[in-house]
C-alpha cells in the first residue's frame, strides 16, 4: 500500500475483500450483524402480540390509539438513531457503535417492562422508554448495515444484505412463540412484562458472539488508518485461510484504488450529494423505503387489534396467527434471495414490488366484502409478504452506494454517510 498523489491512499484492501471466499468465518460475522434484525423482530412483534393485552382493565388499560401511539413513537425513535449514530458510526467505526446502540436498546426495553400504571406520568414514561429502545436499534441498523457492505465479498453481498435484512422475521417468529406461552401460562400484567424484558437478556448473548467482530478495513482506510486497516484485512484473511484450508490467491495489482480520506460534510451536504450526484438512486430508494414501510407498519402493527375486533380472536391466541405471519415472511428473504444476485436486482424488485401490491389490493377487496375470516386472512397476509419481504430488504441493498468502490486508479468518493445513515422503516 503506497501514499498516491493529493493525499489519496493506494489500496487493495477492497479487492481483497471481494476476493475471500465463503468460510465459516463469514458465516459467524453475519450471524453477529443479523442479530440487530432479529432484536428489532423481537421487539416490535411483542409490542403487536401484546397490544390488545395492555387494553385489559388488569394490565395497562390503554385504548387502542394509545397502543398504537407506541409504535409510532418506537419508529420515530429508530429515524433519530439511525441518524445520530449513522454520522457517528462514520466518524467512530462499525464496531465501537455495536456496544453502545445495544447498551441503548437494552436501557430503554427494560425500562419499559418497568411502567406500572397509565396515568399522565406512567404514559409519557412509557412513550419514552420505547423511544430510547428505538433509538438503539436505529442506531444497530446505521452500522450493521454499512457493515454488511463494506465486510461481505462482492459476489455474496446482495443475497446476505437481502437475507440478513430477513431474520428480523426470526426475530417475529421467537417473540410470537413466547408470548403466547407467555400469555397462556402467566398472569397477563406479568407476562406482558417479561416479554418486553426478553430483548435484553437476549442482548448479553449478542455481545458475547461480537466480542471477535473486526472493525471494516474499508471504513479503516478511508479514515487514514492504513496499518490498522491491514492489521483488520490480514486478520480475515487468516481467518479464512484456517477455516478453509487453503491459500489465498495474490491479488491483481491493477485493481488497486485510490481513496481520498472521508471528510464530515454534515447532512445539508449529505443531501445535495444524494439529489444532485445521484438523484435517480436516492428518488429510488426513497420510495422503496416510503412503501414497504407504510404497508408493513399498516398491517402489522395492528394486526392483534384486527383479529380482536374485527374476527373476534382472543387476545391470548393472536400468537398463533402471527407466527404463521413471520414464517411467510422469514421464507420469503430465504427462498428468493439468491435470485437478486442471480436473475438480477431490478427485474426482482420489479416482480416483488408489483407481485405483493396486487396480492394486497385482492385481499383488501375480499376483507371489505366479508370474505374472509381470521384464518384465511392470516394466509393472505402470509402469501402477500413472502414476496414483500423480499422486495422490502432489498431497498437497503438499492440504496446502498454500489459506485462507492471502483476498480482501477480511480478516487473512491470520500464519506459512506449516505449508507450507514439511511434508516431502515421497521417492519
């Protein structure tokens, strides 16, 4: 690695990444990124398996707007993180951002299973702890997700983004399974609180398997830490080397980059950048963001509220319903991912998109006209987002900066802002 002209570093470090082939090592790092998703799965599906629960006389007595208000406040926690800690994360490292967005998440959900009653005080306690939980994850999102593409080989990099982004449904599914043990075993003012207080705990096993996690050798060389940057790329390289059993090939030295030193542009820039540099990309993005996130919050988050009132389930038994809701969509992530690498990324966005948007139009009609019940509903929603969960987690791999490397001796642009703080709109 050679100093090159205007203070530009000469680096190989992102053709040696792209060139590792898979190994046991990737396969642990990207259980320790997912861990963000399934975290968020967890939290939000607890929030809407226990919502029509915290209506009851014996637990929180909230009505039905208040129950939806907390979602609305978790999400507005979520955009504030993930651009708080997505300029941090550029200026402070992938990795040191893990353990202080957790440490935020952990903070605030437990805080919330601590509420204890629904007057003007407990509510604005309960709001904000659910606020901080948000902001936490947000903030897991702004560096798992930069991690991901900056750690994660070329040829790999749009099923594992796509796959990743899909465990939050793992995530569903476990929250689902508790509480409705949860709910059918324990009192329900209990249950409800030990179900917010799962997270966390979960949250001691995610720092024990990031403990090996490296810092991004790409985040490293564009920051002018150069040794640290080769220290980071030699220690995946051995790793690789170990679990795989074979040497790594050299590496072509024409595909060696210059890259500038990032910059702090702030976000007024960060914006002239998105809309004036890539204003196709960002309209783009944007608008995947806008859509999945209006129809998954839509449905999901009062999904429990739908089957109480409307098909008259039980309370304790709208689980159930919802587990079959996050196996369709955790499938859908697993069965199609590939092809985004494979068939291609626009005509799979394309098919996706427009493939649960007519689903979703069908199934409305059919609710409208008293077609259907809580079963055939439930396999509506999971048909129509085995395809819309694949569509929905590859808006992160679209909005990502695919420019951002360049073979040859070409300058890398100087800031990953505009990846790292692009804030998921949880499902």
């Amino acid at each position: 690695m050679s100093v090159a002209a205007e203070g530009a570093t000469r680096s190989l470090i992102p053709a040696r990444i792209d060139r590792l082939p898979w190994s046991p090592f990737h396969t642990r790092m990207v259980a320790a990124l997912g861990v963000a998703w399934i975290l968020d799965g967890l939290e939000i599906s607890i929030a809407s398996a226990v919502g029509d629960t915290l209506t009851q006389p014996d637990t929180l007595a909230l009505s039905s707007t208040q129950v939806g208000l907390l979602a609305t406040v978790y999400l507005a926690g979520e955009v504030v993180g993930a651009l708080v800690f997505g300029a941090l994360s550029d200026r402070l490292g992938r990795r040191n951002l893990f353990t202080v967005t957790l440490a935020i998440y952990f903070v605030g959900s437990g805080l919330t299973a601590l509420t204890l009653g629904n007057g003007p005080g407990w509510l604005v306690f309960l709001y904000a702890t659910r606020f901080i939980a948000g902001m936490g994850i947000g903030g897991e999102y702004a560096a798992v997700n930069s991690a991901i593409d900056e750690l994660i080989p070329a040829k790999y990099r749009g099923r594992i983004d796509i796959m990743v982004n899909g465990t939050y449904w793992f995530g569903a599914l476990v929250a689902n399974i508790g509480t409705f043990v949860l709910l059918n075993k324990l009192d329900p003012s209990l249950a409800w609180r030990i179900g917010f207080a799962i997270g966390p705990i979960l949250g001691i096993v995610i720092i024990f398997v990031r403990r090996h996690l490296p810092e991004s050798p790409r985040w490293q060389v564009m920051h002018g830490r150069t040794e640290e940057a080769e220290q980071s790329i030699a220690f995946m390289e051995h790793e690789v080397e170990e679990k795989t059993g074979r040497a790594l090939p050299p590496v072509d030295e024409s595909k060696t980059i210059d890259i500038k030193k990032g910059e702090d542009h702030g976000y007024l820039a960060l914006l002239r950048v998105l809309f004036r540099e890539y204003p196709t990309r960002s309209i783009l993005g944007a608008t995947m963001m806008i859509t999945q996130s209006f129809l998954y919050n839509a449905i999901f988050f009062t999904a429990t509220l739908v089957l109480g009132k409307f098909y008259g389930v039980a309370s304790e038994n709208t689980p159930l319903y919802l587990i079959a809701f996050a196996i369709g969509n955790l499938v859908g992530p697993l069965a199609l991912g590939h092809f985004f690498d494979t068939v291609g990324r626009r005509k799979m966005i394309f098919v996706t998109y427009v493939t649960s948007g007519v689903l979703l139009a069908i199934s409305a009609f059919l609710f409208y006209a008293g077609a259907l019940n809580a079963i055939t509903q439930t396999v509506a929603w999971c048909v129509i987002f085995f395809f819309a969960s694949a569509g929905a987690s590859s808006a992160y791999l679209t909005s990502a900066r695919s420019s951002r490397w360049r073979s040859g001796p070409r300058r890398s642009p100087c800031s990953s802002r505009s990846r790292s703080a692009s804030a998921r709109s949880p499902r």
